[in-house]
C-alpha cells in the first residue's frame, strides 16, 4: 500500500495492516535508517 492508495482510500486504509516499512534519514544524507515493523501475524 502506497501513500496515495491511503489518500484515496481514506484513514481505514491501514486498519488492516500487518506490515509497515518506515524509512528515514537525518543530516546532509549522513545516515539512514530503515525499520520493518509487523504484528504477530507475519511472524
């Protein structure tokens, strides 16, 4: 699911999530980061 597949979809468009990838960097591009979050389900 993509940003705009939320926008269109509107705020139940994640209720149903079981996965979530965050992405984020910090400085000029001195770091990054990238965190996969999910429920017990995908375990």
């Amino acid at each position: 699911m993509t940003t705009s597949d939320m926008t269109e979809l509107g705020p139940q468009a994640a209720y149903e999530a079981h996965l979530a990838l965050c992405h984020g960097n910090g400085g000029t591009l001195s770091s990054q980061c990238t965190a996969i979050l999910g429920s017990e389900a995908t375990l």
